[in-house]
C-alpha cells in the first residue's frame, strides 16, 4: 500500500511559478513509475506528466516547455516544477503512482493551483 501526499498548490500570478511535492510512504519509489494529473472544475482529469522509474518522461503538449518533472528516490518524493504559468493551468492537481510489474495505482487526493491576477 502506497499513500500519497500532494502540496505545494497555491494561488499565483500568470506567469509565474509553483513547485508541487508528491511524497510516497508505505513503500519505496523505486519500483513505481509516477505522474501528475489535473482537473479543472467541470472537466475530466487529465494527463499532465511522467516519470517512469528509469526516469523518462513524457508530456502534455500544453505544459511542454513550461513544467519540469523529477524524482528523488531517496526522498520518496515527486516534484513538478511549473514556470511560465497560465490562467488555464488552473486545476486541482493530483499524484499517481503505478506499481511497473502489477500495475496497481494509488492516487493522492490533490492540491489546488490556482493562477489569477
């Protein structure tokens, strides 16, 4: 069993930045591959990034260029940074995990980013 604990959310400028933390308990992160999703109100969650456990990563089209994702294995912890932020990027966002062999998932329950003038 894997829990999940997002923070970092908050309310900023557009244009600005926010680094989101993802920390894992219960298990290491090594045999976990992770993302980040979102969802803005009245829409579905939607893919935002990855990490695979030999650290490759994989984008959305929209946040390329823009947000950066890592993992440090001896933290147990997930970050995104976010530069260069958009009213449109507004949404809670939430951690996955998922186990590389079984592929059984755990979900954090999410952080708000809020980004307005």
């Amino acid at each position: 069993q894997v829990q999940l604990v997002e923070s970092g959310g908050g309310l900023v400028q557009p244009g600005g930045s926010l680094r989101l933390s993802c920390v894992a308990s219960g298990s290491a992160m090594g045999p976990y591959h992770f993302g980040w999703y979102r969802q803005a109100p009245g829409t579905s969650r939607e893919f935002v990034v990855s990490i695979s456990m030999y650290s490759s990563t994989n984008y959305a089209d929209s946040v390329k260029g823009r947000f950066t994702i890592s993992r440090d294995n001896a933290k147990n912890t997930m970050y995104l940074q976010m530069n260069s932020l958009k009213p449109e990027d507004t949404a809670d966002y939430y951690c996955k995990a998922t186990h590389h062999r079984s592929g059984i998932q755990y979900w954090g329950k999410g952080t708000l980013v809020t980004v307005s003038s």
